[in-house]
C-alpha cells in the first residue's frame, strides 16, 4: 500500500509497504478520506512529542472496514466507518477512574501508532464507529476534531444566555463556534486574524483583529464592555493568555485548548480577587457518539470545513496548502478511490 512516512525532521516520503494485519481487536480500515491537522505540520516541522520515525503520519481519518480481528463483535467488512485516533490503555488507574481521555500509556496515530496518510490503516475496534451512508468519508474524517472541540465546549460550562468568546480563528476555534448551539450556548463570538476564516463562523459574532490592533480593547468593546463568561484560548500565543483573563466577568472561566509551551506569566492576584478559573481541554472526555450525531446535523455543516482535497501523490502541494493558505484553506483532505 501506499503511505505518506515522516522520515525526519521537516521530510515525508511516499512510500510502498505492506499491508498490514489486524489484531485479535483491532479492524483494517481502507481509507475514503484522511485530513491534515496543524498538529501533524507541527509534528513535521517540531516533533516536539519525540516520535520514533518514520511513522505514518496522520490522525484524522474514515473509511470502509476490509478486514476484522477475530475477537472483534459489532463491525464487520463493508461497514462505513470514522476512527479515534487516541487509544487509551483502559487498564491504568486514570482509565479505570473515567480520565481514559489523559491515560499515560495511551497509544495514538501519527504519534506511536502508524497514521491515517495511507491506503489503509489499523485501529483498535472500541475506537471505531459506523457512520451514516449520507456522510462523506470527507466529513467523517472530521470526527475526532468535532470531539476536541464539544470537550472545550463543555469545559467552558457557559451557561444558557452566556458569552463565550472564542479566540482563534483555525479550523478548531471555528468549528466550536458552530457546536455551541447544540451545548445551548446562545452567544458566541469569536476573534482571529483571517477574514476567510472568520466567515465559517455563521454562528458566531466574529471579530477581526489584524495583527498590531489593541485586541484587548477590541473585543472589551465586543462585550459591550462586560466582559465573557467563558473564553476558549484557540491560539498559541502566550500573550492572549492575559488578555483574556482581563476580559473575563467575575467567577468566568478560560480554557486552555492550544497548546502553549514553556511558562506563561499569570496574574494570580486577578484570579483570586474575581474568582476566576482556569481549566484545560485535551482529547476528549467520551465525545465519540456525541460526535457522530453532529456529523449530520446540518446546522453545523461539519462537511463544509473541508475546502481542499488531494491524492495522496499530491502530498507536497497538499501539505504547502494547509500550512500556508490560512484565509481560504480550512481543512485539506487526502482523498483515496473506493476499495
């Protein structure tokens, strides 16, 4: 089969490798549609993680089952299927306590398991699920970015006629935008730098901020000076990290969604004297289904972020899209003929 391999830092290869076998667990997936994540670029050009390479990369991914481990019930050849790309242990203390989503031993594409950027690909059968026949692999491909999202959307806990101000613009920031009526959350708004991008967010009051403009003062006055119940910091800027706690109302609440490293300087004082919160959002808590059922909800056009697809032979204009076009390039999609 063909595989798109991170070989080193800043290298991919197309490569030829064998298909492989499912484990007594597990399903072989041929993929319809893979799609391209800011992570797996930042993996690319970082590697932060310190993956072992070459790995396939990938993590976004649908297709059709092809084949079945022998313990595996429920599925079988010819379903339509999206796929999880976290794979918790289910055996540690954090799994068994609920916390299966921030498991340590935790095994994930592109990461320490072979990715979706291929023909096929394997995945452990309970992070599976049959999709609709009228969702295109394209659009269920999106799952596991419409499960991170519903997470930070409910760790905002924003309560019905509340604000949540989404900052960042990226595929993420903007697709929460859309899943915020589904979680009751009746006023939104969001800010970014990218009038293209913006425009997805038709749910949402969005907020340009071009680079150098007081985005602080901007979106104060986007509040009507009152403030947000709720931010979700889509962004890696450690900047932001400030201005949203000043806009946040007494006793509001930021989550941290981008990763944002090294330290970031936090005004304690201000947290203690408005009893402010500060929580994290990573994976997801058992989003899965919740995710399936938004796929083909037509309020949320989850199908509609996907603005680019290619071949898999096409992978260097592909990835040149998706890290460089941010106005008009949402989501890039690898796209592969049927089985």
């Amino acid at each position: 089969m063909k595989a798109l391999q991170f070989t080193a830092l800043d290298r991919v290869d197309l490569v030829e490798i064998d298909i492989p076998t499912p484990d007594h667990d597990e399903v072989l997936i041929w993929t319809g549609a893979a799609t391209i994540c800011t992570s797996d670029l930042q993996d690319l050009h970082e590697n932060a993680f310190g993956i072992d390479l070459p790995v396939i990369l990938g993590h976004e991914g649908a297709g059709t089952i092809v084949a079945t481990g022998p313990d595996v019930t429920g599925l079988q050849a010819g379903d339509r299927v999206a796929a999880h790309p976290v794979h918790p242990c289910l055996a540690c203390d954090t799994c068994r306590e609920g916390m299966a989503h921030l498991c340590p031993n935790m095994r994930h594409f592109g990461l320490n398991m072979q990715g979706t950027f291929a023909e096929v690909f394997l995945a452990r059968a309970d992070r599976v699920r049959t999709i609709p026949d009228d969702v295109p692999f394209t659009t269920a491909a999106l799952a596991e970015p419409v499960c991170v999202c519903l997470e930070a959307l409910h760790q905002a806990a924003c309560a019905p006629g509340g604000h949540l101000l989404v900052i960042g613009d990226g595929p993420f920031g903007v697709l929460m935008t859309r899943l915020a009526p589904r979680l009751g959350i009746d006023r939104s708004s969001i800010a970014g730098r990218h009038p293209g991008r913006l425009a997805f967010a038709a749910n949402a009051q969005t907020i340009h901020v071009p680079a150098g403009d007081d985005a602080r003062e901007r979106l104060r006055e986007a509040s009507d000076g009152k403030g947000y119940d709720a931010i979700i910091l889509a962004v890696n800027n450690r900047d932001a990290v400030a201005d949203a706690l000043d806009l946040l109302r007494p006793t509001g609440r930021l989550v941290v969604f981008a990763p944002i490293p090294g330290l970031t300087g936090v005004d304690l004082f201000q947290v203690l004297v408005r009893e402010l919160e500060i929580v994290g959002a990573v994976n997801d808590r058992d989003r899965f289904d919740e995710a399936i059922a938004a796929l083909s909800d037509p309020e949320v056009g989850v199908g509609n972020f996907v603005t680019h697809r290619f071949a898999l032979d096409d992978y260097a204009p592909a990835l040149d899209t998706a890290g460089r076009d941010r106005d008009r390039a949402m989501k890039v999609a690898f796209t592969f003929d049927p089985a």
